[in-house]
C-alpha cells in the first residue's frame, strides 16, 4: 500500500529521541530537555494581538494563494531595511513555515537525478527533501576544525554535471556555525564559474546572531540574485514555531512556479498567522533583541561548561541556539552497565536513559562526532543539565 517514495523516506532521527525522552518525564523520570528546536519564549503580545484581532473582526477566509499583498510588501520592506536586498513583492511568497518554503522551492526546481550539495553537519530534513523532489542528496562533510563550515575548495570539488544547486545554512543547525563575509566571498566566487547552479540560502535564524549582523551569501555576491533563493520565516527570531509562517525570495519564475505547487497542495498560509506577520515585521524588535541578549548569555555559559570536562570539545558558535560539540572520543567507551557506546545515537540514548538529559545525537545530523544540544531552555535546566552530562561522561571507561 505504502508508496516507494514514502518507503525511502527516514523518519525524523530527532523524534525518535524526543519520544522517548516525553515517555520517561510521563512515567516520573526527571528529564533535562536541552534537545528543543524552537525558542522557550513567548510571542511578543503585539503580535498576539494583531492576530487575535484578525479572529474578532472575521478575517478568516482564504487569503491570496502567494500570501496577503500588504505580507509581501512588509517582507520586502524588511528585506530593504534590514538586508539591504532589493525584492518586489511579487517575488516573495509566504507559506506554511520557512520548511514548506525550502520543500517547495526544491520541487520548483529539481528534476530527477539532479545533484543538490548539502554541506554536513545538515538540517535534518534538507535530505530528504530532496529525495521527495526526486533529487540526489549529495552531501560534503565538513570539519570541526573549520567550524564545520564548507570550504570552497569542498565546494569545488564536489561540483558536478549533475549539480543544480547547493544549500546552505547561516546560521547553522545544528551547530550554531555563521560565514563570515568572507568566507561567502569565497564560496560565491566558486559558484560564479557555475552558472546553472541555485543556491537555496536558509537564513531562518537570522535574528539570533552574537557577533554582528547576519550576512546573506546575496550581500557579497549581489550576482547571484537570478539564481538564489533565500528562504527566511518567523519561527525562530519571533517565537512563532506554532503559527507555521515562512517565506522564500527569488526569481519571479521560481516564486511563480512555487505559488502554482503550492495552491495545488496548501493554498496560502493561514489569514491569522499572516496579519500576525505583518506586526512582527512592522512593530517592535524589542523582544527579538532581548531574546538574543538571553540566548547569549547562555551560549557563554555552555561553551565555559562544556570546554571544563575532558575529552568534550567545541568552538563558540556565533548564531542560532544550538552548540554542537565534539564527543567523539567517548565513541568505543563502556557505560557502568558494561554496554559499549558506539555511536553518538547509543551515547544520547545512554544520557537519556542513565542520567536524564536529553540530547540530540550527531548521526541525525549527518555528523557521527557530535552531539547538538539546544540552548532554548531556561538558565536553571542548562546548569543541571550540565552537571548530568558531566556525570554522564566521566561514569564512561
Ligand atoms: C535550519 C532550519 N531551517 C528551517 C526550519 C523550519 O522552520 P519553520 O518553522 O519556519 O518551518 C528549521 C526549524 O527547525 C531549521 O532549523
């Protein structure tokens, strides 16, 4: 009954861990969740506000299959102010969150047996989304000397007749890595020598960035414009993962041909989600920039926390919320029970199980030496969290 292409799909690694992490904080278990992909906070009540307006007043109807014009027109706006990129409103679309933005754009241009380069460490769905478009995940693995971060000669390398496009991922999930301007430069001047190459450009943790202001790969190389796409949302930078809103710019045939796949499988976005996006981008960024100050603070406390226990490594990521260090070398170790951990998946089970932290394992990540741990969890739950790791760890020989 089950079709091939849903056959060949993984199932979300990251899920598997969370269930099990619910099941034991439901039988009494005290579990440390520091494996969260979205924001502990709240949305700011400006933005509730707009959107429980929208409710009072009746506006729930359909929207325009692409998105409200006022939406679009605020996401230009934005994309002016704060990016200095140059976009009409007729070559953005919004949709049901920045991942429908991203699956979508990858139907809108993948054809069967197209290469598309995925640096590793990877969002886990960027994979499979390709699969789903019929598409050849290839992917790079980086290195944590770099950061974790594609170097261009990586990038060359990799390259292709196959290749049609390269996504990348600043700031990153799952390790926090940002590019720098020149490090974009660098990957842009490669790309320039292959002109059938798109870029999809994920910037959805753009507001949560430590050291300066995001860079898009479209600042430093504004050539590149006919053939990226950039996809963006309000998930992360607004605590808005519920209200299922993102965005992808591009060329209008891109944006075209996205808009006619999506008012076949979605319509539009929700009319409430939208005028709740209209405030976000044209209201206060106060709490964006407190959450950033938050986010910060206990950046700096895990990578003191995490550099202070032997054997663990890591680099200070510069964005998102997330910090992905090296536990490679309790790979091959026994746990006190005398089972052996040999992968970052048996050492996030064993925390989980043994000392109630839950973590998210390098494997779902295309990483086998890693091991991501989300700092969207309050100050108090990263100090015990810690101390479980710590625990954790040195039980292992
Ligand atoms: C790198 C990356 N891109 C896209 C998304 C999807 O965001 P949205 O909630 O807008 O669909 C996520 C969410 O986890 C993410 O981490």
């Amino acid at each position: 009954m089950i079709s091939n292409r849903a056959k060949e799909l993984s199932s979300s690694q990251t899920l598997k861990i969370t269930a099990k992490a619910k099941e034991l904080a439901r039988q009494g278990v005290s579990v440390i969740s520091l494996s969260a992909g979205e924001p502990d906070f709240k949305t700011a009540p400006h933005i509730c506000n707009a959107a429980i307006e929208a409710i009072t007043e009746g506006f729930h109807g359909y929207t325009m299959n692409t998105g409200m014009p006022e939406l679009r027109e605020a996401v230009a706006a934005k994309l002016k102010r704060e990016n200095k990129l140059d976009y009409q409103p007729y070559e953005i679309i919004l949709s049901n969150g920045a991942k429908q933005s991203i699956g979508f754009a990858l139907l809108a241009t993948i054809n069967p047996k197209d290469e598309v380069l995925i640096p590793a460490p990877y969002w886990v769905s960027y994979p499979e989304m390709v699969k789903m478009a019929d598409g050849t995940p290839v992917t790079i693995k980086t290195t944590f000397a770099n950061n974790y971060k594609l170097t261009p000669k990586q990038l060359k390398e990799s390259i292709t007749r196959k290749t049609k496009g390269l996504i990348l991922c600043s700031p990153s999930n799952p390790t926090g890595a940002c590019y720098t301007k020149n490090e974009l430069k660098e990957l842009a001047d490669v790309l320039s020598e292959h002109p059938d190459i798109i870029i999809f450009s994920d910037e959805i943790y753009e507001y949560i960035t430590f050291e300066g202001d995001h860079v898009s790969i479209l600042n430093v190389a504004p050539a590149l414009k006919d053939r990226t796409i950039l996809v963006n949302g309000f998930s992360k930078g607004f605590a808005m993962t519920g209200w299922r809103l993102g965005y992808a710019a591009g060329p209008k045939p891109v944006i075209d041909a996205i808009a006619k796949i999506q008012s076949q499988e979605t319509s539009a976005p929700s009319s409430i989600s939208q005028k709740a996006g209209i405030a976000a981008y044209t209201g206060s960024m106060k709490q964006v920039s407190d959450m950033r100050q938050a986010f910060k603070e206990r950046r700096n406390f895990l990578v003191n926390e995490l550099r202070s226990i032997e054997g663990v490594d890591c680099f200070v990521p510069s964005g998102a919320f997330y910090i992905f260090p090296d536990i490679s070398r309790f790979l091959g170790k026994k746990t006190p029970d005398g089972d052996k951990i040999k992968t970052s998946t048996d050492l996030c089970i064993y925390l989980l199980e043994k000392h109630g932290l839950a973590t998210v394992p390098g494997d779902a990540f295309g990483e086998p030496g890693g091991l991501r741990i989300s700092y969207a969890a309050s100050m108090e739950n990263l100090k015990e969290g810690m101390i479980r790791l710590k625990n954790g760890l040195s039980s292992l020989s």
